[in-house]
C-alpha cells in the first residue's frame, strides 16, 4: 500500500458514494447510464470472485465486498426504486460491443488460461471501457448535472491514480502488472476530454455543457 | 503484505 494506491482507492469509493446520494437525494437517476452501472457490476463481480479463494487483507476483503454490494445497489435503485426516472432512451449504447471484444481478448491475452485468471482479465478489460455508455449518454444530451460530473470526476480520477500506483511499484517494489498497467492507460485516456471540461467548466461554478 | 499469487490491487 501506497499513498497513491491509498488515494486511488479512496477516490474509487467517494465516486460511488457521490452517485448514491445523488440517486437517492434527488430521487432520481437522470443522466446517468445504467449501462455503465450493469457493465461496473459485471467488472466487480467478475474480478472479486477471488474473494472465496484467496485471502490478501481485512482492508481488501473490505473494499471488495463494499464495491459489490454498492454496485448492486445502484442497480436496484435504477432499474426497481427509482426506474420511472431511468433515461432510457438516451442510454441506447450497445453493451454487448464491448463485453464481446473484452471477454474475446480476454481469453486471448492473459497470464493464465483458468476460469478465475481469465474472468479477472476480462473485469480489467471491461472497467476500462465501461464508462463509455455514461460519456456516450452525457454527449447525446449535452451536458451533465454537477454532481454527476463530480462522480465522473472522482471514478476518472481513481485510474489516473492508479497508473501512479504503479509507476511507483515499479520503482519501488519491481513489481508490475502488463495487462493491469495497459487496461487503466486506456481507461484513464477515455476519461481525458471530461477532464477538461470538468477542470474549465465544472470547478468556475458553470454546468458541464458540451459546445453545440 | 504483498502475495506473488493472486491480486492484491482493486
């Protein structure tokens, strides 16, 4: 454990509280993709199936049971508590596009042909396109309400702290992990336009509007 | 603690 993993992590978990109290004080899920929210609780339940074979820490245990149970809340209160106000029909980006190429590449490229090392790969595979639905919903309707974009935010910013993550375990520990390191460059790249806009837009107190 | 088998990162 590192600061930036630390940071990382804690970022990760402040982004799905961000949307929880979001959902749950507006009582709407308006503007955010349930798309993205299936494809994330696909990634955690995918990668944390380790959690009955292997034991690495309380802290770990802890943290992948909170981001299963929190991304299955979520979908509950989107498609049961508070479906009438799901957007569905801007939320129209096909998911099967990007699970079929992840779990295809997944079984192409990892370190390990077993169900748990492949399922793995394809959970990194797949978080690091998932929030595609959510930036295709927010650029069909052309902007985002403040507290989604901080979401955004914070999930964006929770990879990028990753990467530093890792930077540092490579010095510091000579440990790396190719397909990790590679998935959440790409992840962190997908998220770089709506930095900008959040880092010009969101933080001078305007809305996060896409130009016309 | 790190472990060589198994993923310690989220």
């Amino acid at each position: 454990m590192n600061i930036f993993r630390l940071a990382g992590d804690l970022s990760h978990l402040l982004a799905i509280i961000l949307l929880l109290i979001k959902i749950w004080k507006t009582r709407s899920c308006a503007g955010i993709s349930g798309k993205s929210q299936i494809l994330f609780a696909i990634v955690y339940i995918t990668r944390y199936l380790d959690l009955v074979t292997t034991f690495i820490s309380l802290y770990n245990t802890f943290m992948k049971l909170v981001f299963i149970s929190t991304s299955v809340a979520t979908l509950y209160l989107m498609y049961v508590k508070f479906k009438a106000t799901y957007d569905h029909n801007h939320d129209s980006f096909r998911i099967e596009f990007l699970l079929i190429p992840c779990f295809v590449l997944a079984l192409l490229i990892n370190t390990a042909f077993t169900v748990v090392e492949i399922l793995w790969t394809f959970s990194i595979y797949l978080e690091a396109v998932a929030i595609l639905p959510q930036l295709f919903l927010v650029s069909k309707t052309g902007e985002a309400e403040s507290i989604t974009s901080h979401y955004l935010f914070a999930l964006g910013s929770y990879r990028a702290l990753y990467l530093l993550n890792w930077i540092y375990r490579y010095y510091a520990e000579a440990h790396y992990d190719p397909i990790a390191i590679f998935a959440g460059a790409i992840q962190t790249i997908l998220y770089c336009d709506f930095f900008y806009l959040y880092i010009t837009k969101v933080l001078k107190g305007k809305k996060l509007q896409l130009p016309a | 603690a790190e472990v060589d088998d198994g993923h310690d990162e989220l």
